[in-house]
C-alpha cells in the first residue's frame, strides 16, 4: 500500500495508525496484501477501497460488477492484450474509448495501452475498476463464449419458430442441435482448461457455469435461465438418467470423445433452489501408471512410502481433507503393486480410475453393498490387498484391522488433519489401541498445491518477516543433508508467476503433492501400549525425522515448483 493511501485512510478514519501494525502484521502472517486485510475485516468494501485510489491517481471510477458490455466493445483491443495487463475496454464511441484499470500505477500497461490507441487512432479515457469489475467484464471475452452465444441464438430461433406452430415436449427440444453443440462446448472446453468439476448452477434469471481448474473453483459463463432445464435434460440423457425425476438426486457417467480423446465424466445431479445443480467431474481415462515421485512424494515421505508397500501385510491409511488427492495416491500404489500372481480388489464409492486386472467394486448401500458388508465378501475371495475407499465407520475399521491381523494388506483413506489426528481418529471409532499398533503399518497425510507456469516463473522478494518465519520452519527440518539441490541457508530465493498464453494466465500449472508420512516403529507400538498424549505422538514424529507437509512445501517452493502463497493457502490451519 502506497503511503499516500495509507494517510488518506487514516485520514478518513477507516483505521487508526495504532491498527496499521495490526494489519500488516496479520498481511505477513497470511501472505497477503494489506489491502486484502482491510477488506477482509469489513474495514472497507472493495468498491470502496477503489474509488479512495481513483481520487489519489485523479481517475474516475467505473462500477463494472454487473456492467454488460457488448462484445464489439470488448474485442477493440485483443484477449491477450486485455489478459497481460489487467484492463478492459468497457466503452467505445467512435474513436473515443474508455478504459477501465485494476492498477492504475502500473505504468507499463499506460504506455502499452497508449501507443496502442496512438497507433489506431483512438482517444483513451482512463478509470479505476475492482478486480471484481474487471473479471465480470474479461469473462464474456473467449471465443468460446461466442460460440456458445450463437447456439443460445440459434436455440432462441427454433424456440420462436415452434411457439408459432404448436408446443413441443421437452424430449423434442433437448434433441435438437443448439442444446447439444453447449454442453459439447462446455465439455470441450472444460478439457481443454484442464478442468477437473464443471458445475451448472440454477440462478434466479440466469444460469451459471463454474470451472475447477487446479483445485480452484472459478466462474467462466453465465447463460439465460429458461435454457437451464434443456441443458440439464440433456446431460440426463447422456448420462441414461431419469428426465422426468427433478426431486431426489441422481448419479450416472458419460462417456465422450474430445477431439480424439476418450473423456469418462462422472454425473451428480442434485435439487437445490430454484431447479437443479449438476456437477460434472471429469476423471482421466489414460492407463499409464502414474508414480508416487511424479505425483510429488520425495525425500523421506518417499523412502518411508517405498519401504512399507513392499510388506505383504498391515494396514496403509492415507488421510487428509476432500479433494487432496487421496485416491489418486492409492490407485499409485495399487498400479505399481499390480502383477500377475497378486489377487487385488478394492470397494469403492464411486469407482473413478479403472485399473486393468484389478477387481473393484462399487459401493451400492441401496442394496445392502457398504463398505463393511463388500470388504467381508472380499476377505473370501482370497486377496492378497484390498483397497478400501474410505474407513468412516467402527465397523470398517475393525474389519480392516482384522484383515491385517489375518493376513492381508489393507490400503484406504481416513479423514483427518493431519497424521497427528489418525490415530486418535481411530480410538473414537472403537478400535482398541493395541490394535492399531499391531496391524497399522503407516500413516501419511497429504495436500494438492498448484505448480507454478515454469514459463513466466520469475524471482521475487518476500516481506522480511515472513523470510524469518519460513527460516525457523526450515531450522526444524531433521538431516538437512539429503535435500541435495535445494538451497536452504543464505538469503532465501522464492518465485512467482505472473500469467502468459501457457497457463492462461494463471501463473499456475497443475499440482502436486506436499505430504508427511509416519511409520509404525516399535517405539509407537510401545507408545500405544500405555496411556498416550497427542504430545507424545508429537515427540516420536520427532524422533522419526518425519517431514511435514508446510515443510514439504517450503522445500518445494525453494526449489521454484510452487509458490510461498501457495503453501501458506493450504496449509494455514
């Protein structure tokens, strides 16, 4: 923050000089801009906050949230233009334009913006816009949407020409071309942006459709409402669900070919306010084997990972929160343990990675298949591992304990903070202690974080405070030495990614796992022969030399794979 802004809103009295250590204390902490603290607190709204700038740099301020700009407008200046420096044309009158800008001091994007009107012949009025503002503008900008634009015409147009003649059945109109050709776009463009859930949200006059890219769930298209229950119907029809049925939720699969891929997605349809919600998740169809090292377990987590599947028994739990990456790490581990003389099953909920000679199983409580009543059935088909999707319940947790005692090698997910929280987790299922040392073999527990666009990486400097903060975390990693390659004394280096063409300006490129694991030693197993405190767990973490995930990450955002932001985003408690 500027300290001419700084005066003005003590000034105003939005905040007293004594709440300024405050806020930038909590800004460090957080690995956020003070700005976002003052709004965050309710201090000051952003619009606000915005029109305060506009008076300091001596621009107006344009209210862009729910402005429709039509597209001709637009696109006077190109998409990447637009993207690179963080402003849109809102406004065009002959040669006169306006144009609206998150960051008026980024003078860069002025001269960018005004040789580009000198070469043109345009006129540029500047104003000062929210983020908020600017992305409301920027989102009806892809090409994409003008695609699906014309087939919302064309569907207006056939809808028109029916009315005249007779009204037809829903059935009818869902067959018809123009509502095909917007979930193929959606679908094709969900792929393309690498998309892991597309939500279809009903509105009150609009419908809205939300990306997942990367693990963040992000607006990209709004559509007029009265097509919603077309394009739900539709999507029922590929996924063989009922049409009629809008009252109780329904789950089914799709199958479709992208551009010569094969895409699998699963279908969730679920009655909320004023219609109904679908979520599509789009689940990988390749049969390549991906490794837990390309998946981001390194270091420690990786050898203790490594030294523990090997064994023909025990119980493996894999925790952390939804959307972590659970499942993809157990089905790592179940490729790299699939041979020709292992018999391996797994009871699943629902079955998402389909794996070549693995039997598996979908859960189907409504008649009877739950997890504890499938994996007895299991233990008679003579197996040598057994894959659990998920231990929720007493029952399936004694039922995986007593797999491991007699035999067998049990892998699933638990939920859980951390591996602190496993095993107290498990206590509250009813498992006795001296269970769990005898057939646990490990824990680990894990996050996703983005990976920085390694095209538009660059160098940046981070507030001291949070250096010294990061410096005290890397003086508690055990056995610096093996982390060969990764600079961890001196001035630290960490990065950032502004956003090209590559990562659709993003700055972020896929994920990667941060992780802990911690093994059973027989230190733990004497530990949980007696009466234990979380503390003490905590000391044998210690003495296993065990790698948190925050110290996963930081390792990894020394080496340039993410960013500082990141880590503290998903592992802020």
């Amino acid at each position: 923050m500027s300290d001419k802004l700084l005066t003005l809103l003590i000034q105003k009295k939005i905040f007293s000089q004594a709440d300024w250590e405050g806020i930038q204390a909590e800004a460090l902490k957080a690995g956020i801009e003070t700005e976002d603290v003052i709004v965050r607190k309710g201090l000051i709204t952003e619009k606000d906050l915005t029109k305060l700038k506009g008076e300091l740099y001596g621009i107006p301020f344009a209210d862009l949230e729910k402005m429709d700009v039509p597209s001709e407008t637009i696109n006077t200046i190109p998409q990447t233009f637009a993207e690179n420096y963080n402003l849109v044309i809102f406004d065009k009158k002959d040669k006169d334009v306006s144009v609206a800008m998150v960051n008026p001091s980024d003078y860069r994007a002025i001269e960018a913006i005004n040789f580009w009107a000198k070469s043109e012949g345009y006129k540029v009025t500047f104003h000062i816009a929210t983020a908020a503002g600017y992305r409301n503008v920027f989102k009806n900008y892809t090409e994409f949407k003008e695609q699906v634009s014309q087939a919302v015409e064309q569907l207006e147009e056939k809808k028109a020409k029916e009315i005249e003649k007779k009204p037809v059945k829903l059935v009818e109109v869902i067959k018809r071309a123009p509502v095909s050709k917007i979930v193929t776009l959606l679908i094709q463009e969900a792929v393309d942006l690498r998309t892991s859930d597309i939500h279809i949200e009903p509105g009150y006059d609009e419908t809205r459709v939300r990306f997942r890219i990367d693990g963040i769930l992000r607006s990209y298209l709004k559509l007029p409402m009265h097509f919603h229950a077309s394009i739900i119907s539709r999507i029922k029809v590929l996924a063989s669900l009922k049409i009629d049925e809008t009252r109780i939720p329904q789950d089914g699969r799709i199958r479709v070919d992208v551009g010569g891929q094969d895409i699998n997605l699963r279908v969730s349809t679920l009655p909320v306010q004023g219609g109904e919600k679908v979520v599509l998740r789009i689940l990988p169809t390749t049969t390549k084997v991906i490794t837990l090292q390309e998946l981001g377990f390194w270091y420690k987590a990786l050898d203790t990972l490594n030294a523990v599947i090997e064994r023909p028994t025990g119980v493996m739990l894999v925790s952390g929160p939804t959307g972590s990456g659970k499942s993809t790490t157990l089905f790592s581990i179940l490729g790299a343990l699939n041979k020709e003389t292992v018999n391996i099953a797994t009871l699943e909920d629902p079955v998402e990675y389909y794996i070549e000679g693995v039997n598996q199983v979908q859960i189907n409580p409504d008649v009877g298949l739950t997890f504890a009543s499938g994996l007895r059935a299991l233990l008679r088909q003579d197996p040598n591992i057994v894959m659990v999707g998920e231990i929720r319940d007493t029952e399936t947790a004694e039922l995986a304990v007593h797999a491991a005692l007699t035999g067998h090698f049990l892998l699933s997910t638990i939920h859980a903070k951390d591996v602190l929280g496993v095993i107290p987790r498990l206590t509250d299922m009813h498992v006795e202690p001296f269970l769990i040392a005898a057939s646990l073999n490990l824990i680990t527990a894990q996050r996703l974080v983005r990976k920085m666009c390694q095209s538009c990486k660059k160098e940046v400097q981070v507030p001291q405070r949070l250096e010294d903060e990061m410096k005290k975390e890397i003086e508690t990693i055990p056995d610096k030495t093996v982390f060969e390659g990764v600079p961890m004394e001196g001035k630290f280096q960490f990065y950032k990614s502004e956003g090209c063409d590559n990562c659709g300006h993003s700055g972020y490129k896929g994920r990667t796992v941060v992780s802990e694991a911690l093994a059973m030693s027989p230190q733990l197993q004497e530990l949980l022969g007696r009466k234990y405190s979380i503390d003490d767990l905590a000391n044998e973490m210690k003495r296993q030399g065990m790698i948190t995930f925050k110290q996963d990450g930081l390792l990894k955002a020394l080496m340039g794979l993410t960013s500082i932001d990141e880590i503290l985003r998903v592992t802020r408690e």
